[in-house]
C-alpha cells in the first residue's frame, strides 16, 4: 500500500487525468475527422483509473514514477479500414513539422505528442496488433497531464475484451514478480523501462519469475497470438506492415494538412 506522501500524488495523479480528459476526446475526435470518420460513433471514453491501478501500474511498469503512467485517462478511436489508420499515421508523423488545421489548433493548445507505439507495423511477440498515442496536455498554472489514445479496428472489439482478461492476468504475474523482487532485496535493484529497454525488462523477469509463473504467461500468450493473427489476417491488417498509401477514394471527408 502507498504510503500518505505517494497517495497524495496518486490522488493529484487522478485529478490532473479527470482535468485532461475532455481535451484529450476533443483531439481524439478531430483526429478522427481527419482520418475520414465520423467521430461520434468513432470515440469510446474510457473510465479514470483507479488510485490503486494508478499505484500498481507505477510500481510494475514505471519504476515508481507516477508521473509516467500514460492512460490514466484515455478513449479507444475506432477505425474501419486499414487505409483509415494509414492516414492517422500520416497526420502524427507530421505533427511536428506540417501547418495544416488540425495541427495548428492543437499546437496553439499546447498538445504535445509524446508517444506514438505502432504494433501493427511491428507486432508485438506475443502477437498484439494496436496503437497507443500518448498526448501530453496543458492544464495551465505549469500543470500538465498525458492522455492516451487507443486505436482499434472496428471487427477487433470482441478480440480486444478477450485479450484484455488475458493481458491483465500477464501483467498481474509479471508486476507483481516485479515488485516481489524489490522488495525482497536488501540493496536497490536496478528495474529496465519496460519500453525503452525491453530486452533487458525481459531478461530480468526470466530472473525474477516462477517457473509456474513463466508457463502461465506463455499459455496466455500463445491464445492472444492466435486471436490477433486470425483477426490481421480476416480483416486486412496485415496490409499494415507496409507502407500504403492512402486510398483517394476513402478518403473524400479528409482533408489535406500537406
């Protein structure tokens, strides 16, 4: 459990995400116009977290920095074609440099991106196909929070409640081997960032991990596997491995920021 000074923070945590929220849909849903959809039936709020998943993710994921947990407040943007996707990675790969409207309303807001993860160009080894965009959001009064944005094919939902169960029970076993190890260490223990060093993040939890453990996640990561790859290949996504281009005909709604 957080001691009172961390659950301060998780509590501020918490309120800065609340704060940020519907800036964040109203990007998410601009975004969308620009990719061709409609963004009332594309954008699906999703829930605040909790101040105990705000800790737990901190612990496992973040080394303890609260400040890094990315989706205490996100929404899913739901996609219907692959060409769609292709053109929200036209748009993010230019925000820094491209003067069109979306970008420069959102600059002027003072949203800046800070990640943008393509698993389905890169798959993940355990088979996830997605992409997380993380936005960091100006509150003012030198406040600031991040919100994530999560795109989905729209065939891929049922995939995604399933996977979901299953990552959650992935990353209960390897958090909590995490935390397991620090604090059963009498000298601190040096945690790789999960995304910024996932080889070595690997590594340590083969170190860290029951046996009974590791083959639990491996059970779990061979069925998401196969639901992702039967779900790429039934719908298109494979497509997105490679570099397309956006087809003119789908996109008669989507302006150029070019």
């Amino acid at each position: 459990m957080p001691d009172l000074k961390t659950e301060r923070k998780l509590t501020a945590k918490q309120k800065r995400a609340a704060m940020a929220q519907s800036t964040g849909e109203a990007f998410a849903a601009d975004l969308a116009q620009e990719m061709g959809l409609y963004p009332e039936l594309a954008i699906q709020r999703g829930p605040i977290k909790d101040i105990a998943r705000i800790f737990e993710k901190a612990e496992g994921r973040c080394k303890g920095r609260i400040e890094e947990v990315n989706d205490v407040s996100r929404c899913k943007l739901i996609f219907k074609t692959p060409y769609d996707f292709v053109k929200a990675r036209q748009i993010l790969s230019q925000y820094d440099n491209t003067p069109g409207k979306f970008v420069k309303k959102w600059k002027n807001h003072n949203v800046k991106i800070i990640e943008f993860e393509d698993n389905y160009a890169e798959p993940k080894p355990h088979g996830f196909i997605g992409a997380n965009l993380v936005i960091e959001i100006d509150l003012g009064k030198n406040r600031s929070e991040r919100y994530e944005v999560q795109f989905m094919h729209e065939n891929m939902q049922l995939t995604d409640q399933i996977t979901h169960r299953l990552y959650e029970e992935i990353r209960t076993l390897q958090e909590g081997a995490v935390i397991r190890a620090v604090r059963a260490a009498t000298e601190p223990v040096e945690v790789p960032d999960r995304r910024k060093q996932k080889k070595e993040y690997q590594a340590f939890l083969q170190k860290v991990m029951t046996n009974e453990e590791k083959a639990a996640v491996a059970g779990y990561e061979k069925t998401t596997k196969n639901l992702y790859e039967a779900d790429a290949y039934n719908y298109g996504l494979t497509l997105l491995q490679k570099q397309l281009q956006p087809a003119s005909s789908h996109n008669k709604r989507t302006k150029d920021l070019s």
